[in-house]
C-alpha cells in the first residue's frame, strides 16, 4: 500500500504534468535562462564602459602633466636666458619669447613675464628706470609698504591684456606671495594656488588662473642653503595661465565624453574649484577623483562619464536582442508542452476511472489505520498536557475510587512512590488531610457506594467548590472541584493550586497599607510594630511573634511589639544585654545573621532562658536581624511555636519579608519623630530670624509666564521691561503665606498682628524695583533656584525704602515655584553711609569740586573714550590763581579759603553738563572739556578768564579782592589720548602764561611732546 507521502509525490508530479503547470514551468525556466544571458552581456557591457571610462582618464591626467611639464621647460628656458646674461634687456627678452611662438605651441599660457625682486629702500630708483624705459605712466601696483617688492617688468605678448599687469606686484597678495617665497627657497618651480589673474579685468568671461613660477638667482649654482638662495635671488620668470584655456582641446575627441572638475588643493569645495567642463550636468554613472602635482602644488580632479556618451549603444542592443529572442523561443517551447500536457491527461484519465473501485477499498482500510494511530496518539498528548500544567489534577468516580493524577499533583503533595494511592483512594486522602493545619476539613473519599460531600446527594449533579488549604508547613494551596462525565459515568474534577507567594505578597502588601496608614497618622512606634506583628500572626495561627529593637548604644534588647507571649515573658527579656546569651535574638544580632532554633529544650543559646521558655510553652524559636537601609541592625523579628518546629522555605520568605517590612516600619517612624522635631526647629528660627522672612507661592505666575512661552515669547526679561502692565500683573499673582516678626518689623506692620491680607509683593518690590522682579523672573523660569538684587520697596505707612532681595525656591518646588522664600534686608541707612563715604572720597571739602583722585580718574575714562573713537578731541585746562600767596600773607588763610570757594563757583557758572572741574592742589585748579576742539578751549578759558577777572572776591569784613588767573590749555585727541601727557602739556602752557605776564591763556599743542623740546613746569 502506498503511504501519503508516496500519494502526495504523485499527486504533486501529476499536478506538475499538468497542462495549466508544466507550460508554466517551462516558460518560466526558459524565461529565467533568457535573464541570466541578458544579465551576462549587460555586465560584459558595464565592465567595457569601464576599461573605457578609466583608459579616458588616464589618458587625460597624462596629457594635463605632460602639458604642464612642457611649459615648466619654458620657463628654464627663460631662467637660462638670465643665467646666461648679466642683463637681459626688455627687446631681448621679447624677441627670445616671440621665437617659442606661445598661442601656436602652448594653449593656456597667457604670456611668460619676469619680476624684478625690489628692495624697499629701491622702489623709487625702480619706477624711474621703468619709466625712462618708454613707459612713463609706471608704478608699481597696489601701493602701500611691504618689505620687498616683485613687481613684473616683462610680460610677453604684451597685448591689451596683459599691459594690465605691467607693475602689478604679486607679492603684496598672499596666494602669488607664497609661490614666489616657495620657489626662491626651494630653487625649484612653484605654482600658485587658485587666483584671479590682473589679465581677467574686463574680459566678457571671467576664468579661474594661476601661476607658475621659477627663481632666477644672481650668482651661478650651485646654491645648497636656504640662505644662499635667499640672498641670491634676483628675480622670477613666471607664466600666467587661465585654467579653461589650459584645458581647451586637452584629450582630444575621447576627453569630450568626460566631465572633468579641478580643485585647487586637497579638498574638494566650491570656493577652491578651478574649471568644470560642463557646468551644471547630470551626475554621470562613472566617476573617479585623482590627485595631480604640478611644481610642488597639488590639485584635485573629479573626472566623471557624461551620461549618453558612454559609447556602450552597441553593448546594450546586443544584450537587448538576447532577451527578445530568448523570450519568443521561451513562448513557443511553453506552447508546445501544452500540446503534449493534454494529450497525456487524456490518455490517463481512462486509466483513473478503471481504478477507482480498488481505491476506494484501500481508502476505506487506510482510514481505519489512521483513526487508530491518532486515537494513540490523543492519549499520548492528553497525557504530557495533563504532566506539564501548573495545577495538580485529580480525577476520581465519586465512588471512592482515584482514576487518575498528573505529575504536579503528586509534586503538590509529597506523594511517596511506595503509596498505593490507586487502589485505595482513602490513603491517599489520609496522607492530604495529614498535611494540613486543620485534619478535619472534609477533604477524604467515602468507601462506595456514594460519596459523601457537602452539597452532594445521591443522583445530584456535583456543583463546583472552592476552599483555601493551609498546610503545617506555611504552603497555602487553592482548591476547586467540579463535576465532569467521562463517557456515560459522572466523575469529578480535583484542581489544586500553590498560591502561597500570592497570599504572602496580599498579605504583605495588606500589612503594608496598614502600617503605611498608621505612619501617616501619627501613630506610636509601639502601635506600628505591633500591627506588623498581628499581620503575621492572622493567617499563621500556630505562630507568635515578636519585634526586639537594638538600643541607642547598641548593647541591649528591648521589647517593641509581642502581644501574643506571655507578659511575664517580655518583661524578663527587655534590656537584657545582647552578650548575655539573650536567645536566638541576641546571636542574630550579634552575627547579623538569621538563627535557627528547632528545639528551646535542646538549644545550647537557651541555656540561660530555658525554664522561662518552658514556663511560657515556647518549643521553637526562628529569630531574622531587621536592617536599616543603610545596613545597620535595628533590632530582630522573632517567630515562635509552641512544639519543636523546623520551618519550610515559606516560612523563611514569610519572616524575611516580615523583618523587612518592620525595618522599614521602625525607619519611618523614627524619620517621621526626626522630622517633627526638625520643623519645629525651624519654625523656631523662622519666627526669630533677626532678617525678614517671607514664604511665597508663585505657582500661578508659573503658570502664567508658561502661556506667555507658549505665545512665542523668548526674550521674557526684555519682554516684560517692554510690557510694565504685564509686569504688575505678574506680580498681583504672587501670594504671601508667611512673614516672620522681623519682616512685619521692616515693613511697619504693628507689633503682635500677621495680617497678611494687608501685605502685597510692593512690600518686596515697589514700581521702581519691579524691573529687577522681571529679572527674577526670567531666572527662575530658566530653572534656576537663586536669585539676588538690590532695589526699594514700600512700607505699609508709604515710605520707601532701599533693600537687598534674596529669593530662593526650595529643593524640589524649581517646576512649579508653590514654596519660595524671600528674604529682605533694609540697606537704606548702609546706602546713605556708602554715598557720603564716596562723596568724602572724591569731594574737595573746601570748594565741594572733585578732588585730584576723581579728577585724574574721569581723565583716564576719556583717554579710554578717545581710543575707542579716534576721531573725536578733548581739552585740559590747568587754572592758577595769580599771586595767591600774597593774598594769605596780607588778608590771611580764611580770606585765601574763600577766594578758593568763590572761584570754585564762578567756574561752576560756565560748566557744561558733560564737563569736569577739579581742584587738583593749593590754588591748583583743572578742567576736562569732552568733545571740545582746541579753538573753542581756547574761547572757554579766555571768557572764564575775564569772567574771574571781573568779578571782585568779597571777603567775610566785607573787603572785595580782585583777583585774576593764568590758564594753561592742552588738547588730546585719538592720535595722542594720553591724559597724563596732556596734562604736563597744560602745565607747561600753565608756566608760559605764568611767564608771560599773568591774567593770560597759553595754547600748547601736542608738538611739545617731541623729543628734544623742553619746555619748565610751572610755579607760583
């Protein structure tokens, strides 16, 4: 008999032979030979295109360098034609270049040149020995000073063209300067990077050049050191070449397929490319990049195919004729497999029908094999599914009797291999209730005839239960039973569970929730351990439990929740020492470890508490350290039994979880104890802080600053300087929670009331300061925590004053800004100190004018000025009163003192805004005139001249003096802004008037500061 995989295969080859598959087929293999030739000719055409390609562009960069190497051998020529001569006058030089016939022989070459190497010392003998030459408009190009000059002097062909270059210097531009610097240290030639040739101003089509280069030298080789050639060097021969005429016709006809693009340099960027054969074309399917050096410079070229001149047309239509021809045959091969397909289903569809009936009756015998199989094999999954579930199942006839368990069920229950559970089912259910907390709990099957169970009588259907189990040792396992029909007899479905890890976690986390209430609300530690206690206690009704907490000093034991021992019990063990043998507690905490005691009776730890152990009915002791978080032992959890007890893995993760649970319990409390007692300190120091203290909430301004971000806004500072309604409403939002007595001290409040709704941000900020609050605003909406200003604010009675505000956003408030503290600090009277103290310090306490100090420090600040803005003058006068001493020796010093004020005044009358007057010593005055030119100093200083003496000095008994002044001038200007310099200059002109008579002005210019003019300082 055939088997299915035999039947398949030939159904599978009779499908292939089909008139609708085997043409496919065909076709579609033809098809696929047709592709894999037109693949290979279109990769033999890529890889010619190729060769093609890469041959084109060899040949190219070969003819660039041969090009290039050709006309360097122009320019020995001509570095020959000066070695072989001392001087090579302008028509030699012309008639040598004519004879190499340049446009006929060399296209890209805009001429050869030579260029003197001029002293700085020699420009002028040059450009007059040029001109005597015949060109009498010569000069040397672009004018300026430089340390030497290589201006060209010989350029043939001299056309239109290049007689723009004639006098040009290369060497006051970088790019031509390095060539040159390059090839008369080296000896050898050099090309410039890209430039734009002098030749190119005025041409209709502007291209990129360069130069090359070549040192001539005054003294025959050889010339071995850099400073030999240095000081040798008498010149350059040079030629100017434009990169697109360089390039013309280079290649020949196979360059014009190519795209070429030079780039001076390594890189390849827009602002260093050189030439590009065709602008803006198409990115080709080939390219390659190549580097070229030429007199010591490098070059970059992009060589690319442009597209369509590939000359691969002939390639692509023979790979094209393959694929048409391979497709018509491909067709015709199709169709005549067809004809032979059909034929042949015709032929064996006779044979088919004749076999029909001896098919059918293997089909019938085959099916029945089949049914077999696969009812064996039913049995076997049924059984490995059973084997792999979590759950463990157990079946039973309700008649007594065990049909059938899975693995997990005999694993759930430590059912031994020796037990004869399928014979006897009330063994087996002897050995489950043995298990159990409670052996009474129903859970065993009846002798026959009926089963006897809670809900089930006789002829009823079995509804479905569930129980919870809890076993000796700690396992929780949850029950269900249903009713199933097995055939035409009813049985009934046992399903158990191992829930213990859920119950702990609901339990822990019940315990948990408990605890966490109790921390919230305040509650005793002792109240909090001991609900951590009851916890475990609930659903372990066989245990008693107890929490000893380590002292401060960490030697003793004491009792922080055991409600269910005994009470003499606890009080025999609190404050017992931890070395006094105190237990299983005292050796965990001691060892940091969890200790095992089975047997109170037998345990050598107990030795010391046994009777007391006895006397309590303590059999077994199970004892966990409690860690803090930092690892520290804070105390132990302690598990009890009233019999020799060994725990199971589940009572091991029952007090590790019970531990932890407590330590962190006794944690929070204390935590919680430290953090009432912390508050309370500062609300101590915050209520008798000497500095003002306000709490704010600035959540809603948050809030607000947030839309105004949203809106666009970036610059917030700038934009609520602009806005001040924005700004007062920003700061209507702001609300106080919290004063301490010294701000309601600073702001006026009366003493002994907090009324807060009387005090506003005006009390922090009044609406001088409220840009600095839009400063402060800005910075704490860029998320910083700090900010400090100085301003003035409004007390309650309307008095404003000045203060310093400091703003802090407590830790974790930087988002939402709901707890800021302010403090304020009144710096009103320390204002008023820091400006008499600077009025001390820069008044003449005489005549109230500036003192020398302030004087001589307002001169540097317009010595700076005029160095920032050299265009703008100044003036400095120096005043003497004429004959003073006199005045002191006849009338006295009080009378001296009030001519000095009386003058102070007078110069006062006549002061600009911008001026500056000083007394600078005894009758010593000067004056600082910004912005003023010498002429209308000189008109100030004579009217304040006359004005003084005019004016008659009236002393204290009613004398009147005339007195009269000598004015020296002196001006500083950004060529000369030096305020010490002009100063001696005004004194020196000061003398001079002195000198001259008295009751005068002197001018002196800053001409007096040359070496060699002396001029006295002047006295009296």
């Amino acid at each position: 008999m055939t088997s299915p995989a035999q039947v398949r295969l030939r159904r599978l080859r009779q499908e292939l032979l089909s008139p609708s598959v085997l043409p496919a087929l065909v076709l579609g293999g033809c098809l696929g030979v047709t592709a894999v030739l037109w693949q290979g000719a279109v990769d033999d055409a890529e890889q010619e295109a190729q060769v093609d390609f890469d041959s084109r562009a060899r040949e190219l960069v070969n003819n660039l360098d041969q090009r290039m190497q050709t006309y360097v051998q122009v320019l020995y020529g001509a570095q020959g034609l000066f070695a072989s001569s001392q001087s090579v006058e302008r028509d030699e030089f012309r008639s040598y270049v004519g004879g190499q016939e340049l446009n006929l022989h060399f296209p890209g070459v805009h001429g050869v040149g030579y260029m003197r190497l001029v002293g700085a010392g020699q420009l002028d003998a040059h450009t007059a020995m040029v001109r005597r030459e015949g060109y009498p408009d010569y000069r040397v190009l672009p004018a300026g000073a430089r340390d030497w000059y290589a201006p060209i002097v010989y350029l043939e062909p001299f056309n239109d063209s290049n007689r723009r270059a004639l006098g040009f210097d290369p060497a006051s531009e970088p790019t031509r300067r390095a060539a040159l610097e390059q090839a008369r240290d080296s000896g050898r030639p050099a090309m410039s990077g890209k430039i734009r040739l002098v030749q190119e101003a005025g041409e209709a089509t502007e291209q990129a050049g360069f130069l090359v280069v070549l040192p001539v030298y005054g003294q025959p080789p050889p010339l071995r050191t850099l400073a030999e050639r240095r000081a040798a060097i008498r010149g350059w021969v040079y030629a100017p070449f434009r990169t697109g005429d360089l390039m013309a016709g280079l290649g020949g006809p196979r360059a014009a397929a190519l795209d070429v693009e030079i780039y001076d340099g390594d890189g390849i960027l827009p602002a260093t490319r050189m030439y590009d054969s065709v602008p803006h074309s198409a990115a080709g399917l080939r390219s390659m990049r190549q580097q070229i050096s030429i007199a010591g410079h490098r070059w970059t070229l992009r060589i690319g195919m442009l597209p369509g001149a590939a000359g691969g047309a002939a390639r692509v239509g023979k790979a094209a004729q393959i694929a048409a021809s391979g497709a018509a045959l491909s067709l015709l091969l199709a169709w005549l497999t067809w004809l032979l397909a059909r034929g042949r289903v015709r032929a064996r569809a006779a044979l088919a029908h004749a076999r029909t009936l001896a098919d059918e009756l293997k089909e019938g015998q085959t099916t029945l094999l089949v049914l077999a199989d696969g009812a064996q094999r039913s049995q076997a999954v049924l059984r490995s599914i059973l084997d792999s579930t979590i759950d463990g199942i157990l079946v039973d006839n309700l008649k007594g009797t065990v049909l059938n368990s899975n693995r997990r069920f005999r694993e759930l229950w430590n059912v031994p291999e020796q037990l004869d559970w399928q014979s006897d089912g009330a063994v087996l259910m002897a050995h489950m209730c043995g298990q159990l907390q409670h052996p009474d709990c129903g859970l065993r099957l009846d002798a026959p005839p009926q089963l006897t169970l809670p809900g089930v009588q006789r002829g009823a259907a079995l509804a479905d239960e569930h129980e919870v189990l809890h076993l000796k040792d700690g396992r929780v396992i949850e029950q269900h039973t249903r009713g199933v029909q097995l055939g035409s007899e009813p049985a009934r479905l046992w399903s158990f569970r191992d829930i213990t890890e859920r119950t702990q976690i609901e339990q822990r986390e019940q315990t948990r929730r408990h605890v966490l209430e109790l921390l919230a609300t305040g509650a005793p530690l002792q109240t909090i351990l001991e609900s951590v206690v009851r916890g475990v206690e609930t659903d372990n009704e066989d245990m008693l439990c107890s929490i000893l907490l380590l002292d401060e000093q960490g030697e003793h034991l004491l009792v922080g929740a055991a409600p269910s021992l005994p009470g003499f019990f606890n009080a025999a063990v609190h404050g017992k020492s931890i070395h006094g043998g105190l237990g299983a507690c005292g050796e965990a905490v001691l060892t940091r470890s969890r200790v095992i005691v089975e047997d109170i009776r037998n345990a050598p730890s107990w030795a010391a508490y046994r009777d007391l152990a006895l006397q309590a009915r303590l059999g077994s002791c199970w004892s966990d350290p409690i860690y803090g978080a930092g690892g520290n032992v804070l105390g132990t959890f302690a598990i009890y039994h009233r019999d020799a007890r060994r725990p199971s893995m589940a009572n091991i993760a029952l007090i590790e979880q019970a531990a932890r649970l407590a330590g962190i319990a006794i944690e929070q409390a204390q935590a919680a104890v430290a953090l009432r007692a912390g508050e309370a300190r500062f609300r101590s120091l915050y209520d008798h802080a000497p500095v003002a203290l306000w709490e704010q909430d600035w959540s809603a301004v948050r809030a607000a600053l947030a839309e105004l971000e949203l809106s666009g806004i970036d610059d917030l500072a700038r934009y609520l300087q602009a806005n001040p309604s924005q700004l007062r409403r920003l700061a209507a939002l702001v609300r106080i929670l919290d004063v301490n007595a010294a701000a309601l001290a600073q702001v006026g409040a009366p003493a002994g009331r907090k009324d807060l709704a009387a005090l506003s941000l005006a009390q922090n900020f009044d609406a001088a300061a409220l840009p600095n609050f839009a400063l402060a605003l800005a910075a704490l909406a860029q998320g910083r925590h700090f900010f400090a200003c100085e301003g003035s604010f409004e007390r309650l009675d309307g008095v404003t004053r000045l203060n310093e505000v400091t703003l802090l956003v407590m830790p974790g408030h930087t988002h939402s800004l709901d707890f800021v503290i302010v403090s304020t600090l009144d710096i009103t009277e320390r204002r008023r100190m820091d400006d008499e103290l600077r009025v001390l310090a820069t008044t003449d306490f005489l005549t109230g004018l500036p003192n020398r100090r302030e004087f001589m420090g307002r001169l540097a600040d317009e010595e700076g000025r005029l160095q920032r803005e050299i265009s703008d003058r100044a003036a400095v006068l120096l005043l003497d009163i004429d004959h003073f001493k006199r005045i002191n020796d006849e009338h006295g010093h009080a009378a001296g003192d009030t001519v000095l004020r009386q003058l102070a005044e007078l110069m006062r009358d006549g002061q600009r805004k911008i001026d500056m007057l000083g007394r600078i010593g005894g009758e010593e005055f000067a004056i600082l005139l910004p912005g003023t030119e010498l002429d209308a100093a000189a008109v100030f200083a004579e009217r304040l001249r006359v004005r003084v003496a005019e004016t008659p000095m009236l002393l204290a008994d009613g004398t009147a003096l005339r007195v009269t002044v000598s004015i020296g001038l002196a001006v500083m200007d950004g060529g000369h802004p030096d305020g010490d310099a002009a100063l001696i200059r005004a004194d020196q002109a000061l003398y001079c008037a002195k000198r001259g008579g008295r009751n005068r002005v002197e001018l002196l210019d800053v001409e007096a500061d040359r070496p060699g003019v002396q001029v006295p300082a002047a006295s009296d």
